[in-house]
C-alpha cells in the first residue's frame, strides 16, 4: 500500500492550493451564472470530458510510474466514486447518480480540500491532480444543481444515507480480501479534522454520524423549499 502524505494545515502550499481551488470553482460559477442555459449545457458536457480524462490520464500515470497498487489506486474511496461521477452525471443525468454526487462529492471533497491526504502520494503532477480532482466534484455538483435544474429530491438526504450503508459493507469486504483501506473503513484517516475521532472502530460510529449531519446540512436549502411548497399546498386546498 502506498503511504499517505499530508501537507501541514495552514501552511503556505495549503494556502496557495486551497486559494487556487476556490479562484477556479468562483470563476466557473461566474462563467455559468452569465450564460444561457444551452450555453451551460455544452460547457457542463466540456467540465465533464475535462473530469474524466481527469481519472484516466490519473490511471496511467500511476501505472506508469509503478505507483499504481490494487490496495490504493481503486476509486473506491468516496471522493474517488464522487469524482467519476463528476464525469459522468453531465452526459447521464440520472437523478440518483446525481444525488450521489450532491450528497457524498460536495462535503467529502470540502473536506479532502481542507484538511488534504493523498493516497496515491504527489509524485510530479498528482499533487494538482488531487486538487482537480477533488475541486471538479464540487464544480459539476454545483454546476449541474445551480445552472441545469437538477435538485436533491425531498427527503434524499436520509435515503442516500441508506443506501450507502451497503455500498460500506460491500467496501469493507473488498478492504478485508485486498488488505485494503478504502473509504477509511479499517484505519481513519491521518489528517487534523474534527471529524475523525478515536481509532477502529470507534472512528466509524463518528464518520457515521459526521456523514448523516453533512448530508442533512447540504439538503437544508432544499428542505425549506419544499417545506414553503408544502406549506403553499396546504393553504390552497385548505382556502
């Protein structure tokens, strides 16, 4: 397994990549907020193929270094699963694919960008691959959300919690037969965040709950919508 490599919080690299990361989310939103929906259809297609070969390019570099290992190079880490699908959802708009991304990409990529662990190290060009990767899956879930009328459905945020509860189990097996650690299921990861507490496996019950209090944080605009809508509802029939 490769060892995972942090940068210390606060530091200058820290400043300069997460500042360069947020510049470049802002200027795509801006970019999106002048143009016309067709207009953003086509440039969510180009942010799409940017992401992708994002993934693939990110594949054969590894293997080309001899970096690539089953026990680390797998997307199966949330935000590795998140990323391909940063890709993809701009082509298949599926709404769960979607809600996928929404949900797991927005707080998991926000938090890989503040306090970052590079699983595949930063050999040469993976440390700005890391911050693409990882920035891109919040610019094609804002994106899609803000500017192509894709939204969470109601009450999506407690059901993708559901459903991920499988999709770790299914990983944990993986870690077992591979010696692996994907999705931080067997060891937490080695950052200064408030989240990861205590070692295996008391830090899944708080990764546990730090996941359901995120996605019902990133619903909470879309809850009220649908609050005044049911709300508006009630009134008309009640009038």
């Amino acid at each position: 397994m490769i060892p995972h490599q942090t940068i210390p919080l606060f530091g200058s690299l820290w400043w300069q990549s997460n500042i360069a990361t947020l510049i470049s989310i802002i200027l795509i939103l801006i970019w999106g907020k002048r143009n016309s929906w067709k207009q953003n259809r086509v440039l969510s297609y180009a942010i799409g193929v940017v992401l992708l070969l994002r993934y693939f390019w990110a594949e054969w570099y590894t293997i080309d270094i001899n970096l690539w290992t089953i026990q680390s190079s797998l997307p199966l880490q949330m935000c590795g699963i998140a990323a391909i699908l940063s890709g993809i959802v701009p082509f298949w708009r599926n709404q769960t694919a979607y809600e996928f991304l929404y949900f797991w990409g927005i707080p998991g990529a926000l938090h890989s960008v503040i306090t970052p662990e590079f699983t595949i190290g930063t050999e040469g060009p993976l440390f700005i691959e890391y911050y693409i990767s990882h920035g891109g899956i919040i610019i094609s879930a804002l994106f899609l959300t803000l500017f192509l009328g894709m939204r969470p459905r109601q009450g999506s945020w407690w059901k993708i919690f559901l459903w991920t509860q499988p999709i770790l189990l299914i990983i944990g097996l993986i870690n077992y037969v591979l010696d692996a650690n994907y999705m931080y299921l067997c060891v937490p990861p080695d950052v200064n965040n408030p989240f990861v507490i205590g070692r295996f496996p008391l830090h899944l019950i708080f990764l546990e709950l730090a996941g359901i209090l995120h996605f019902f944080i990133v619903y909470i605009p879309f809850g009220i919508k649908y609050r005044k809508q049911k709300i508006m509802l009630e009134d008309l029939h009640g009038s």
